[in-house]
C-alpha cells in the first residue's frame, strides 16, 4: 500500500539587525614570534617583535589582544621544547583566542609536518593564522596549499643551514678548534679569547680524584669523601654519583687534549644526538691546551679502570669483581687454594672479633679448603713485622730495588712510539690527498684506526712501567727518609706500599708493590 510522505515546511526565521548603539564582540588576537638564537643581535629583534605586534594589535580597534607569546633562542624544527608556542595552542583549544599573527611560516614552524598538523587543528576550531610576510591566511581557500609549498621550503632552508653549520664544525675541527661547555666541566674556564685555562681550586679536586682511585679507592669512595668535605661538583650540587667520577677519570682534556665530535645530530628536525661510532668522521687534538693532569698518570688510571672491569674467574669457578670496600680488601689471598679472604664480624661463645676468612669456606663450595682463619689485629702486626723488616736491613734491599729499576729501563722502547707517530702524519697527508680527489679511502682509515690503537698500548704498557719504576723509587724513597722502625699500623702507609699477604699455615707472605717480599712468620 502506498505511503504518502508528510512534509512540513520550516521557514527562515528573520534575524534582527543589531543597532548601532550595540557592540559588536571584539576579535581575540594574539602574536607568536620567535628568535633562533641567544645572541645580542637576535635579542634586540626579539624584543622589537614584541613591540611591534602589542602596537599593531591595539592599532585595530575591533580587535583585542589577547597575548604575545615569544620563544626566545629555541629552534624552530621541532614543537618539544618551544613552551611559549605550546601554551598558544593550549589557549586556542580552551577557546580563548580567535586569531593568530606571526612574521612568517619560518617562524611559526620549520618541519612542514608540525605546520600543517597545527594550521589544521586551530582551522577545525575556527582560528585563522595570519603569515604577514607571506600575506597567507589559513582559513582562505587556497590558504593551505601555499602554506604546504611554503613550510617546505622553511624546512629546506632550514636543512640547509644545518649542514652548512656542519661543515663550519668540521673546518674548525680540522684547524684543531675545540669547542667545550665550561658551565658543568671541572677544573676549566674559558678566557676572553674561548681558550680553555685551569681554574686552581677546581684543579686540585681532579687530582684529588685521580690519586685516590689510583690509591685504590672506589668512585664511590671518592664521591663519598668528597661530598663530606663539602665540594661540589662541576654542575655546582652538593650530590656526587659515581657517573661524575668515571667522566673525570675517563675525559681526555685533562691531560691537554680534545677528541672532537664524540656524538653527533642524526636528524636535525629532531636534534637527537647519538654517539659516534666510527659513522663520521673524528679528530683528536693533541696538546691543545694546558694540562691538568700528567699523561703517565691519566694512563696509569686508564689500565685500572680496565683491571678493575675485568671479572676474574676464582680457582672454584666464583666470578670476582673488584672491590675496595677495606684496605685488607683483595689484598689477602689464600696460600692454600688461591682465593681472597673476606672480612667476617665473628661472635665466637659471646666473644665479638673481626676476622679475615677464605671464601672458599664461607661460601661451603665443592672446593675444600682448610685455610686458617685469620684475626684482623693479627694482619695489622704482620704487616708492621714486614715494614720493619725491610727497614732493618734497608742496604741489602735498597740495592735489589736498584737492580729492579735498572731492568725495568733497560726494556723501554721509546722508538716504537715515534715510528707510530711518524707514520700517523704520514696517512694523514695521504688522507686529505684521497678526500679532495673523492677516492675511496677505506684502506687508509683502517690503519689509522689500528695505529691509534696500536700507540693506545703502547702508551697503556708505557705507563704500566712507569708505574712500576714509581713503586721501586717510592720504596727507596721511604728507606731511606724513615729512620726509625715504625710502632703502630698506619692505613695509608700500608696502602702505598703493600701489594698483596698470602696466608700460609706456618707463615704470612708479604709483597711490595715495588716487587720485594717477606716471609713473616708468628
């Protein structure tokens, strides 16, 4: 059956026209603008931007102003870090804002991405963007598309000076400029000339932190003791972490020279920096500055830090680390199995002591060990034995340690290091060649790269036997400046010149650092 449709007629209803006498809304118009950098140049447009767009506004009298919202030196290829231009677009989404004017696309955004995805969302809420010198308007109908081929363009001219930026750097980096942050780096400043030059107070605590690691104190240790000292760190807090002494230890610009471009930009949208790996290319700058500390020493603390990173394997199959939780601390070793000893807080029938103990029979691992248990006072009056010993008959032992360094001279080879650095110059010359007549490179940078490891050893067993020589001389030293035998145990004495107590059944092995031993026995 067929349905007749009911259609009823809605007329327009006559809107009345507002009198003269009542006030049109005004328009809500706020102004972004923006400075890429922090100079005193670019500072000066920053503030004549502000000024500008608070006269410009209030020259029209059916608009109101709604705000200036200035970034001051934030770039303007990514939106994470701009907080002024995030809080316009917060404004526009709560409704309180109608309009937007700004200088140009470049300063409103450089990604074409960011452009468009923000003209679009204030566009689906009815808020216009006005470019003055593009003289575009986004809510006009072609306003989109010229804003699509301008904002590529902004990005294009951005990418371009990106790399042009880069290649500034890298000619610098070449000439061997260095650029550092002196804001949070200990123990440099920069002069009137952006050379870096030591601050003495600052130096002295990197020496402080070199010395005590290589005293054999941990960094946690050493970030422990400073902050009870008071010191702060090169960011200015009171709060040490060890990742603040492992830089020091590990930064190169102590000893006087700068390995430059350590990271680099993989996106210049986005600003992340990542480390490099051998992808660009590297320059290490030596002798650019004034050194802080002395290169044998930097390298001495470069092999601890590798000795104490390795995990040895204990004769019953335990993985060890290093550890400096005590003076005795992989310093006692058992003579029986090998293992070290651990310190024990004993309560033996209500008796409380401290004592030493083979970890084999702490650990009741397969391995048997019946190792005695040693008192910690009973260590301490072995150690003062030995010292006395070597004091008793310093003659017979002076003359071993000047036997000890003549052997330890008479195996240095300075020449192999002036062949690597002859031959490094060498390649470098063949490798500005190769690059300005664009062949392929691959081969000579091979053996740079295992050249400059090659004369990293040679440096590390360099430094291995000036340390060495530094024991034998620091034991002679103390032969001959002490007259009397010593009474008591002292710490820090026992610190510098005892390497290592072996516990034996009937007797205590002591090793200097220097290379001497002494058989103490109860």
């Amino acid at each position: 059956m067929a349905v007749n449709a009911n259609v009823t007629v809605i007329p327009a209803r006559k809107h009345k026209r507002k009198s003269p006498d009542e006030e049109k809304p005004k328009l809500r118009v706020a102004a972004y603008c923006r400075v890429s950098t922090d100079s005193d140049e670019q500072a000066t447009s920053y503030d004549a931007q502000i000024e500008h767009y608070t006269a410009f506004i209030s020259g029209h009298p059916d608009w109101q102003l709604a705000g200036i919202f200035a970034d001051d030196g934030i770039s303007g290829t990514n939106t994470k870090k701009r907080e002024e231009f995030n809080r316009l677009i917060d404004e526009c989404m709560a409704g309180n804002i109608d309009m937007v004017i700004t200088k140009s696309i470049s300063r409103f955004a450089r990604n074409t991405l960011d452009c468009l995805k923000y003209i679009r969302q204030l566009k689906d809420k009815n808020i216009a963007v006005f470019f003055e010198k593009e003289n575009i308007n986004s809510m006009d109908s072609k306003g989109e598309v010229m804003l699509t081929i301008m904002a590529s363009l902004a990005q294009q001219e951005s990418q371009s000076l990106s790399q042009n930026v880069k290649l500034g750097l890298q000619y610098r980096y070449q000439q061997g400029e260095i650029q550092v942050n002196c804001k949070w780096f200990l123990g440099y400043t920069k002069d009137e000339n952006k050379k870096l030059v030591i601050v003495p107070e600052e130096a002295e605590i990197v020496k402080r932190i070199y010395r005590e690691y290589l005293e054999g104190a941990s960094m946690l240790k050493i970030a422990r003791g400073l902050e009870s000292d008071g010191i702060k760190n090169g960011a200015g807090r009171d709060k040490w972490h060890t990742s603040n002494i492992n830089q020091i230890l590990r930064n190169e610009k102590y000893i006087g020279d700068a390995l430059l471009q350590k990271t680099y930009t993989v996106d210049f949208l986005t600003k992340k920096r990542v480390k490099n790996n051998g992808l660009v290319p590297q320059y290490y700058v030596e002798n650019s500055h004034e050194a802080i500390i002395p290169r044998e020493i930097f390298m001495q603390v470069q092999e601890e830090l590798i000795r104490r990173r390795i995990v040895h394997t204990s004769p019953n199959g335990k993985k060890r680390t290093f550890s400096s939780n005590h003076c005795f601390s992989q310093m006692i070793i058992c003579g029986t199995c090998g293992e070290v000893f651990r310190r024990v807080h004993w309560n033996n029938r209500g008796k409380k002591s401290i004592v030493w103990r083979c970890v084999s029979r702490l650990e009741n691992t397969g391995l048997f060990c019946d190792a005695r248990t040693v008192q910690e006072s009973s260590i301490e009056q072995i150690l003062i034995k030995a010292i006395n010993e070597t004091l008793g008959e310093k003659d017979t032992f002076l003359s071993i340690l000047e036997n000890n360094i003549a052997t330890v001279i008479s195996q240095e080879n300075n020449q192999t290091l002036a062949d690597i650095d002859k031959r490094l110059g060498e390649l470098q010359a063949e490798l500005l060649k190769l690059a300005s007549t664009k062949s392929d490179y691959e081969d000579v940078a091979d053996e740079i790269y295992s050249l400059r490891e090659e004369k990293q050893r040679v440096q590390v067993d360099s430094a291995s036997k000036d340390e060495i020589k530094k024991r034998i001389v620091d034991m002679s030293a103390f032969l001959k400046e002490q007259p009397t035998i010593i009474t008591e145990y002292d710490e820090a004495l026992v610190r510098r010149l005892i390497e290592k107590v072996s516990v034996h059944e009937d007797k205590f092995t002591v090793e200097f650092k220097s290379g001497l031993t002494v058989d103490i026995k109860e």
